[in-house]
C-alpha cells in the first residue's frame, strides 16, 4: 500500500491540474491537517482493498480524486478523519513536493537551491518550512 501512494504521489508531481483548487502548489499545509492525514492514510494501509488502478502514474489531482472516490471503503475512512477525497489527493501531493524538496536539498548548491526555493509559490515554501520545522510529520 505504501508503493501505491509513493507511485500515485511521483505521479502526481509531474502531472498536476491547472485549476487553482487542484494545484497542490497552493495547498497549504499545516501540523492539524498532516495529522489527520497520516492517521487517515494508516487507516487506509490496514483496511482498504488496493485497486488495479492504484499504481497509474501522472494522475492528476483530479483523476486521483475521482480514483479515491471509486475505491470503495476510501470515503468512510477519510470523512472518519475530517478529510475529503480532494483535500486528501491535494495534501497527498503538496506533502510529496516539499518532502522531495527537502530529500534534494543536501544534495543542491546551496545558491540554486536557495533561488530555486524562491521561485516556488508562497504555499510551497511555506510547507518545506513547516516540514522542516516538523520532520515527524514525514512519517
């Protein structure tokens, strides 16, 4: 189950919607909404069938979305957890692009990395701090 999210989460990193309510880039997240999420995403691992869809690559936001609402069992789960299908697709891939950020960042020069922060959105940089600031919240 855990391949199944990392796989779905690449995928969504290079595919992403164009409509603001689907850009994960403007997704902020905070430590309430990640707890949720990994409590959900536990849930999820332990009770929920995989699907023969859940390994599609370059899903977007939205596919992803209409996945998670045609799997079922995910829906339960996730209102159990105050979460939606979209609020959980867009966390899912906000959480994965500042946590890949963050994987890359020892690696970087740290002037392009630092120009390369900057030229994220505001949202973003504020989730590579927060995640930063909680490295727990990874996990």
């Amino acid at each position: 189950m855990i391949r199944f999210f990392l796989s779905v989460l690449l995928g969504l990193s290079v595919a992403t919607g164009c409509l603001a309510q689907s850009d994960p880039q403007r997704h902020a997240l905070t430590v309430p909404l990640l707890e949720k999420f990994n409590a959900a995403t536990r849930e999820l691992e332990k009770s929920v069938k995989k699907a023969d869809d859940d390994e599609k690559d370059n899903q977007t936001v939205d596919e992803l979305v209409k996945s998670l609402d045609a799997t079922p069992g995910v829906k339960p789960v996730l209102a159990r957890h105050g979460l939606t299908t979209r609020t959980y697709a867009l966390t899912a891939t906000a959480l994965f692009h500042a946590g890949f950020y963050l994987m890359m960042e020892p690696s970087m020069d740290k002037k392009k990395g630092a120009a390369l922060l900057a030229s994220y959105p505001r949202e973003q940089q504020a989730n590579i701090d927060l995640l930063r600031r909680n490295p727990k919240l990874l996990k």
